[in-house]
C-alpha cells in the first residue's frame, strides 16, 4: 500500500525538468505505475538476451541487499524466454533505497574485499549468483519433492537508471509465520532440544515446520558446497526467518507452502564484526576453511561432485557448470580481496588486469563515466591509476570522476562557478530531489512538501532533521503531528474509555492493519468483527485504554526522578551526575513492576473489587501488576472465551513493540515470534501446567509441618553466618550486607513450602509461604541482634532490624512461591 502521492512524486520531477540543470534527476528508487525495460540475460543455457518491458505494480521493500519491486511483464522480445506476458514477477536491484544503508553495507564489504560492492557493479558477480541460485533450486526440489521449495530465477539485468545490477525471480504469493496459540512450549522447548519427536502433542506446528525446514535446507548447501549462501537461512543469527516465505495456496496446512527466496545477502561478515548470535559460530566454521572474510563464496569442486551424482536430474543444466567456473574466476578477481589472494595483485597481472577492467565496467554502471570516458580508461593505464586515487578523496572524489567522466556533470559543475541564475536553480533542484526522498518516507506530509518546495530556510530547517527516524522528524517539524500524537497518547484513550462507538472503530482499524500486514485471516477478522458489540469485548477495550493511558507513567516518573537528581546535586562532577541519572532510567526499564505497571494492576483490582468478580480476572490480574506482560494480561485473560481475538490482540501488541529493534525486528524474523510466546503461549503454559499440578495436589493430602522444618534450617544458616562474621569482625552483618543471604532465604525458603505443601489450597499455601518468611526473617533479625548486643542498644533499631529482615524474606518468600507456582 502506498503511503505517499505518486502523482505528485511526478509533479515534482517535472518541477526538477523545468530547472533546465546539465545533470540528469538523482533516481533512488521507482514509484507504482512506472514503466521499465531491460535487456536481460537469461539462466537456461542457450538463450539469448531477451528484451523485456515491466510495470512496477508495487514496491515491495528494501534493505542493505537492494530493493524489491513486484513488476507485471508487458512484452518480452527474445528466443527462448521463461517468462510470460500478463504475468507478475520479483524484480530486486542490488542498490539499497536508503543512503544509509548504502553507506553502511559498501563500508563493510570495501574493509572485506578492498572493493565495491560487486552485486551492484559487477554484471559477472551478478551473473554468478544466478547460476548457484539455479542450481540449487533444482537442488532442493529433488531433496524437498518441490519445485517450489527455492524461488525460480529467470535472468540477470543491468538497470541503468539506478546505477545497479538486478535479477528477475517468480513472485510468491506468500506470507511470514502465523503466530500461533500453543499451551504446551514446555512440549515445544523439549522439541527444540532434540528430546521429542514430531507428534500431535506438541505444537506450534507451523513454527517447527519452518525451523526443520531451514535446518535442512542448510544441511543441503553444505552438501552442495554453497557454503556461505547458507548463511542466509542459518536459524541462530535470528534474521534469516524471512528469507523463507509461506505459499498462501498452502494455508491450511502447516507441513507444505515453504520456499526460500533470498540468497543475496547484504552486508559482508567481518571476522571481527559479529552481527547477530549466530554469525559467532559462523565465523568460526569460515575460519576453518580458510574463508576470513565471508559474503556469497562457494565450493565449486564440491557442486560438481553433488552435480555429478545426480546427473540425471542436472542434464539440462551440465553447461551451466563451466559458465558458473567462468563466473566465479572472473567475479573472484575482480577485486584485490587480500584475505582469500594475499598480495597477488601487487605482482599478478592478470589479476591487476581483470580488478581494472571490473573497475572501470563498475564505473559504466554506476553512471559516473560515459561510453567515451569508458573507452579512454580501457586504453590508458596511466590515466585509469589518475581515476581511481581520485575516488580514494573523501566526497570531492566523486565529484571529479563525474566531472572527467561525463560531460553534462562537468558542464554541471562549471556552471555553479559562475553562473549565479544556474546555482539558484540547481539549489531548488537539490531541494526537489529531498523532497521526493522525504515524501516518499512520509516525513512529509503532501501540504508540507509545497510550503518547503517555496521556503529555502525551512528546507534548511528539515535538513538536519531528516537524519533522524521518521517518526521524531515528523514531531518536530509537523504541528498537527505533533498534535495528534499528543492527542493519541493523553486524550484518546480517555474518550475510548467512555465512548463505546469509538472502541468499536479501534478495534476495527486494529483488524484492517493485521489483515494488511497477513496477521489474521479474513475469517478470524470476520469473526471478531461479528462479536464487536459484545459487553465483555467493551469492558477488555476500556480495560487496554487505560492501560495505553498509564504507559507513559512510568517514563515520566523515572525522567523527573533522574532530572530531580541533576537539579539537587550540583556539587557533583557532571559526568557523573549524569551517569548516576542515566542509571535511574535503566533501573525503571529492568525492574518487574514499576510504576505504570502498579497502575495498571491497582486498576484492575479496583475492577475486580467493584464488580465483585475475581474469576473473570484471575489471570489479568496478577500478570497487569508485571511491566511489559501486563499490556497482554486481557489478552490472555480472554483466550478461552474470545480465542481468537485473544490470539489477535496479543500478537498485535506484542510485534508492534518488537518493530523498534533494529534488524532484528523484523516482521516473521525469530525475536518476533519470542516475544509473542513469552507473552503469550508461556502464560498459557503455565496456567495449563497450573491445573495439571491443582489436579495432582488434589489427589494428595495437605501438608503444613515441612514450614518449620525450612525455617529452622534457614534460620540456622543465617544465624550461623552471622555468628562467623562476629567471630571474625568481631561485629555482624548490617543489613546491607545481610541484604543477599536475606534474599536467598527467602527466595530458596518461599520454594521449598509451596512445593511441599501437598493438597494445600493456593491461599493456604501462600499464607503459609508469607508466614514462614517472616518467621525466618524475624529469627534472623532475632540470631543478630543477640549477637550485635552493642550495635543494637535501643528498641528501635532493635524493632527496625525486625522488621526489614521480616519484610524482606517475607517479600522474597512470596515471590519463590509464586515462581514455583507458575513455573513451565
């Protein structure tokens, strides 16, 4: 869906013709409705180049690899095509939409290989990806039984208005993981350790589908000797889960529908610069077989011998075997590559010969020379040198290749010398090609785009803050943004919570967007919107818009703690009253029940307590008191009453939160599909384990004598241990020291009563729990201050070491209790 103006992205290009610049429009990327034509090299042995004409129906996405497009074929000219007019297509070239990106992902892959990134410059790089790819798409329908199992890809391409090589693949209709609901992870968990086999008791069977699919399908390009295109489905680095898609044809069943459809990866894997857990051990596997630097390197002898032994299902493709040799040999020198060539280049000149002549067809590519530039480079060595230092100067280098190497940049660049009309109007085209960008972003809004489009100094104030994310710059540079945000934060949630018609709408726009992003089926949508005006629905819709209202507590308290801080110690070095401020707001990230989350479980007690109903909120209500969880604790209080939407809501708060991790928030990556377990299959499980241990404890009988046994043991212990530090201090323990042995005492204590409290009701056992806590507490205090006689000389510090070490043993009691209570 496209969030900005095509129209007027047009209307602003046509403003750019109009300023009658010598240089051509910068172009990042292409808008719905676009028209294309390339000259393509097909896969099959034998063709010809092929001429085909492309309407981009959408762009699908970018990231550091390139950017996808979904493209309708038009017409196709050529011998032996295998594409089919009428009929859509993945096109993805090799340049990211996002300079960003770009930057990042050229930085690292020059440190590996001394280089550019060849994908984009280099047609034979390009070319040999497509033939691995070809291989082992034929690969993995003999070992899956499906053709399906690896995107089929047609050809190769150079575009030349982005300056990139590209590739033309099927279009899979497709989508990431369903998030299921599953009671038993305990089962799931055991599954992933290799206790279990596949069975009907354990589910998330769509999950374990995929994870055993991509564990195979790595084992087999091992096999094949596609060593670091592997990489690309490695389930530990926690991003490679969207690489695998599941075909919607197949959506009732789990066990089918799964196809690869990446193997460009995008940024190089440093030795020294792990991206993700995974890349650790993958670093190490490189090592050993002598691949420092890794990207898209394979084992040619190996994929011949796999080729060989399945010669039959590879007749068609045995002359693709000597091209892809080819390939690789040219696409392997095509850089000085230390780590894999040593110092060759400095005494080989046929590996000097061919990094020049990738270097200057890079070049070609890239649009920074022309044909007759091209063949000035091809004749001249000396002057090849002069071009290439020129490019090893920090932003200026750029500018005088173009200025050498095409005419119109040079008549460009002249003319902002001297020509005060042309700077004025080249200014404005600079501004236009940043609008663009900006809307296409949707940091700015159409309305915006002309008031910037007509001010010179409010693009300049935009400049600064188009570095920062998109959200942020459309809060400081967009005033009904601003206002609306602030609105959805303070004033909406308050008339939700009184407007019953407007819930309805929310929950009605909450299901639009999980259709949108393949959430939820139209069946489940349809279902929930057929319950909308059920009164439960209402009071869990009232329940989540308080709890959007309390979020910001909990911000804004540990914000004015930690200003609080800076404002009532100015004595303090300022590095370090900073510190100690920055300090106070990660401890009200990590703690388990902050302030916000207090609130939200105040609320839901008060709710409880007024409609004089426990059972309808036995689960809300402890999880609400929880920071994080307890966003989802309606959710999954309405998962027996209301299953499908409970699945729903929990899985679209909980992914949205995720989206804001960088890379690894990817939708359908694995911390996604983590966090929607852990907050919503995990308290599950443990209510399901709850029931299964209330059935066994009623088949026992209620046990109470063990308390004092565990609290004469926990009491000896920590009274010994002061008795050992008086004899060695001569003094015991104060309570900050105590504070630890404390803790475990009361944790370990809290444990060991409620499991062995047989038949026990859970309010007698937790009362049992909180007694015997503080009995060890109050024995403790009792040991010390006997054995602290001169320290503690007057009743009220007598009483107060009483009542510290009771409160926090008996706290701490609990809280084991409750973790033996809920344990998986």
């Amino acid at each position: 869906m496209t969030l900005y103006s095509v129209d007027f992205c047009k209307d602003l290009e046509q403003r750019f013709a109009s300023c009658q610049l010598a240089r051509p429009i910068h172009v990042e990327r292409y808008d719905e409705g676009d028209l294309l034509e390339y000259e393509m090299a097909p896969i099959l042995p034998g063709s010809g180049c092929e001429r085909v004409s492309l309407l981009v129906e959408r762009f699908v996405g970018g990231g550091f690899a390139g950017q996808v497009y979904k493209v309708r074929v038009l017409s196709i000219t050529g011998p032996q095509t295998t594409l089919s007019s009428e009929k859509s297509y993945a096109l993805k070239i090799f340049i990211p939409p996002s300079t960003v990106a770009l930057f990042f992902r050229n930085l690292l892959y020059a440190i590996g290989f001394q280089a550019p990134f060849q994908l984009q410059v280099n047609p034979t790089a390009a070319r040999a990806g497509a033939l691995w790819q070809m291989f082992i798409h034929r690969a993995a329908a003999i070992r899956f039984g499906d053709e399906k199992a690896v995107n089929r890809i047609h050809g190769t391409l150079v575009d030349t208005s982005l300056g990139s090589c590209g590739e033309i693949t099927d279009w899979v209709e497709g989508r990431h993981w369903r998030l299921e609901v599953d009671d038993r992870i305990d089962l799931l968990t055991r599954w992933e350790k290799g206790q279990l086999d596949d069975d009907l008791e354990v589910g998330s069977p769509e999950y374990r589908h995929k994870k055993s699919f991509m564990h195979e399908f790595v084992k087999l390009l091992h096999e094949m000797g596609a060593h670091e295109f592997a990489r690309q489905y490695e389930w530990s680095t926690w991003k490679s889960q969207p690489n695998v898609l599941k075909r919607l044809e197949t959506n009732e069943n789990p066990e089918r529908g799964l196809t690869a459809v990446d193997f460009r990866a995008g940024l190089t894997l440093l030795p020294f610069l792990p991206m993700s857990p995974g890349d650790i051990s993958l670093i190490f596997q490189g090592l050993k077989r002598k691949s420092i630097v890794q990207f898209d390197r394979g084992d040619l002898n190996r994929l011949e011998t796999f080729v060989l032994a399945h010669k039959a299902d590879f007749a068609d493709l045995m002359p693709l075997l000597k091209e892809l040799r080819e390939c690789e040999r040219i696409y392997r020198n095509s850089a000085p590559d230390i780590t894999h060539h040593g110092l060759r280049f400095l005494f080989d000149k046929s590996l000097r010969a061919t990094i020049a002549s990738s270097a200057v067809a890079g070049w070609r590519i890239q649009n920074v020379i022309n044909d007759c530039a091209e063949k000035r480079l091809y004749a001249s060595r000396p002057f090849l040198l002069f071009f290439f230092l020129l490019g090893l100067l920090p932003l200026l280098g750029t500018i005088l290749r173009k200025a050498i190497g095409r005419p119109d940049y040079r008549s460009h660049y002249l003319h902002l010398l001297y020509d005060i009309s042309y700077m004025q109007r080249a200014f404005l085209a600079w501004r236009i090609e940043s609008l663009i960008r900006w809307h296409r972003e949707n940091r700015v809004k159409l309305e915006k785009v002309e008031a910037i489009y007509r001010s010179a100094l409010l693009y300049l104030y935009h400049v600064p803050l188009s570095i920062l994310p998109v959200g942020l710059h459309r809060f400081l540079s967009d005033r009904s943004f601003f206002l609306q945000t602030g609105y959805d934060i303070f004033v909406r949630p308050i008339r939700l919570y009184f407007n019953a018609a407007m819930r309805e709408e929310w929950l009605r726009e909450m299901v639009q967007q999980g259709r949108n992003h393949q959430m939820i089926s139209s069946r489940d949508a349809e279902e929930i919107l057929s319950k909308v005006g059920d009164p439960y629905i209402h009071k869990y819709l009232q329940s989540l818009a308080v709890h959007i209202c309390m979020s910001p507590i909990t911000h804004v308290i540990s914000f004015g703690l930690a200003a609080y801080y800076l404002i009532t110690h100015p004595e303090m070095p300022q590095a370090q009253a900073y510190a100690v401020a920055a300090g106070i707001i990660a401890l009200f990230q990590l703690i388990p029940i902050s302030p916000g989350s207090l609130s939200r479980g105040l609320y839901v007690l008060y709710v409880a307590i007024r409609e004089r109903n426990f059972k309808d909120y036995r689960i809300a209500l402890p999880l609400a008191f929880l920071k994080y969880v307890g966003y989802l604790s309606f959710p999954i209080q309405m998962t027996y009453s209301y299953p499908t939407l409970a699945r729903f809501m929990a899985g679209f708060w909980a992914t949205r939160t995720v989206r804001f991790v960088p890379v690894f928030g990817e939708s359908g990556a694995l911390l996604e599909h983590k966090i929607f377990t852990l907050f919503y299959n995990v308290p599950l499980t443990i209510r399901r384990k709850m029931v299964e241990r209330a059935e066994r404890r009623k088949l026992q009988r209620p046990r109470l004598w063990h308390a004092v046994f565990v609290v004469l043991v926990f009491a000896g212990l920590g009274g010994y241990s002061e008795y050992l530090s008086v004899l060695r201090f001569e003094s015991g323990h104060g309570l900050r020291q105590m504070a630890p042995m404390l803790i475990a005492a009361g944790f370990l204590g809290g444990i060991l009563v409620n499991t062995g409290s047989g038949g026990a009701s859970s309010s007698q056992r937790m009362m049992l729990v909180l007694v015997s806590g503080i009995s060890i507490g109050v024995l403790i205090a009792a040991i010390s201050s006997a054995l602290n006689v001169h320290v503690l000389s007057t009743p009220i510090l007598l009483l107060s070491n009483i009542f510290w070490c009771s409160f926090i043993v008996g706290l701490l009691s609990v809280v084991g209790a409750v973790v033996a209570e809920f344990k998986i």
